[in-house]
C-alpha cells in the first residue's frame, strides 16, 4: 500500500503544494484522480471560499455554502462534496495511476465524503496523497489500518516519494 500524506498548515500552503504537484505528475503522463483545491476567486472578503478540481481537467466544484454577509464561520456544503466525491470515483472507475485529495478531513474521519475513494484506491494498488491536519491523522491512520508515509511540506519531498513508486513498478 502506498499512501502519504502531508500535515497542512495555514494560508493554504499544502494546497498550493498538492495543486502544483499534480500540475507535474499529469505532465509525467500520469493518470490523475482526486480533487486538488484552487480557489480560483477568493479574496480577504470572500475567506471561507473553498473550490476544488476534479482531476485531471475539471470541473470546478465549490465545496463551501455561501453563508452571506457578515457570515463568521465557514460551512462544508454536503451536496456539492458529493458531486466532487462522484466525479472523482468516475474517474477511478476509468483508469488511474494517482489519487490525490485536498484533504482528509472532518467528513472523511467521520466515514463520509472522500473516504470510499481513499479506501477504493488503496485495494486497487493506486497509490493517495493527501493533505491532513493534526486533528484528523490519528483517525487516518486508523482507518488505514497503519501510518501512511507522511512527507515534508516539500515539492521534492512529493516527488522522491512519487519517483519511488516508479522505481519500485521497474
């Protein structure tokens, strides 16, 4: 089983970092599958925006409800993490070589949101990154059933573990 994760921190650095990693693994011709975030229109008046790609080409699929004005706290919405959970499983159903998702989260440690694709890869031998906080790894490791790799917040940390995996297929 090959899994890592990458322990996310603040202003949105693992995203960045996981968003450019599969902008390089699809140029490796990669088959891609996941979510990546990229937030396409956010801005210090629009803080709880939450868009995510379904890879490898979209759509583009915000995943946070839009609670208004003078709103103080940012909401997941359950519908539209759904739409992206079910674009991405088409896309494992058709062929992938790498499972990357934005983050496990509060919806995956409860069961829900992306963990059936996490779990579907893993018994498929399709090797999952992902982002994670401090929080939620403990129950990552325990849905796993082991520790995942955990990997530096990095780009070459994301590629030597990306590299491995060929190495190990040659």
């Amino acid at each position: 089983m090959r899994i890592a994760c990458i322990m996310t921190e603040g202003a949105g650095r693992t995203d960045r970092l996981l968003h450019d990693f599969a902008t390089r693994a699809a140029a490796r011709g990669l088959r891609l599958c996941g979510t990546v975030q990229v937030n396409t229109d956010c801005g210090p008046d629009r803080p709880c925006d939450m868009d995510v790609r379904v890879l490898p080409d979209g759509p583009v699929i915000r995943i946070s409800q839009s609670l208004g004005a003078g709103a103080r706290g940012c909401r997941l919405d359950p519908e539209a993490l759904e739409q992206a959970v079910t674009a991405a499983e088409a896309r494992l159903a058709a062929g992938a070589d790498l499972v990357i998702v934005n983050k496990f989260g509060k919806h995956e440690a409860d069961g829900r949101g992306f963990r059936a694709l996490i779990a579907e890869a893993v018994a498929a031998g399709v090797p999952v990154i992902m982002g994670v906080n401090a929080l939620n790894a403990p129950r990552l490791a325990e849905f796993l059933g082991t520790d995942p790799d955990r990997l530096d917040p990095a780009p070459a940390a994301l590629d030597a573990w990306l590299e491995q995996g060929s190495a190990d297929k040659r």
